[in-house]
C-alpha cells in the first residue's frame, strides 16, 4: 500500500513539473543587429484559473525594419505554451499568445530583432 501511495505521489508532481515552451526563430542570427522590442511578461498563477495573454511586439507599427528574429524564452518552465499568431519574420511587428497551464502563471522574457541600418 505504502508504495501505491508513494507511485501516486510522484505522478501527482511530475504532472506539475513539465517544462514550458520557448520559441526561437532566427534562420540567420548575422541579421539580428538591431533589438527592437524587449519585453517581460509576468503574471502570477491562480488557483484552478488559465492565464491567457497576446502581446504584439513592437509595440509601434512604425518600425521599418522586417523582424529578423524572434527569441521568447518561459523564464519559469511550468508548461505554459507561445504561440505566433500574426506577423513575424519578415514582417515589421509580430503577436504572440501565451498560455498557462491550469494554476500556474506567465513569465516570458520576449525579445525582437530587426537588421539595423
């Protein structure tokens, strides 16, 4: 019994230790010479409660410059996920959605480069 209980216990965490989600997307770093959008995204969990959250990076739509690099890296690992959902490489903003997990929260570091004059 002691050791059906202790199998539960450590499924019960591992199911809470997955690692969370990072993007990158850089085909040629060489072109990444100007950062054009550096951001944090943290929100804290909440008990039985999804996070969801959509950030467009930058924030003016006056950057010139294609995005020549996207670089989104979950500073926490608790298994939330980032998705690309409009713009990008080549284009001159890019949005992004981040998700959690049930309870847990967002803590994305969020950096855009564009090839510099």
């Amino acid at each position: 019994m002691a050791n059906l209980l202790t199998s539960c216990f450590f499924l019960v965490t591992a199911t809470f230790l997955v690692a969370g989600e990072n993007l990158f997307d850089c085909p040629d770093p060489t072109l990444a010479t100007q950062l054009v959008c550096d951001k944090d995204l943290s929100e804290d969990g909440f008990f039985l409660t999804v996070k969801s959250k959509e950030i467009t990076c930058p924030d003016s739509i006056l950057n010139s410059a294609p995005i020549t690099c996207i670089d989104v890296r979950d500073l926490d690992s608790d298994g939330g996920s980032v998705k690309l959902v409009d713009g990008g490489l080549n284009y001159n903003q890019v949005t992004l959605q981040f998700t959690s997990k049930l309870g847990q929260g967002l803590h994305y570091n969020i950096k855009v480069y564009s090839q510099g004059a």
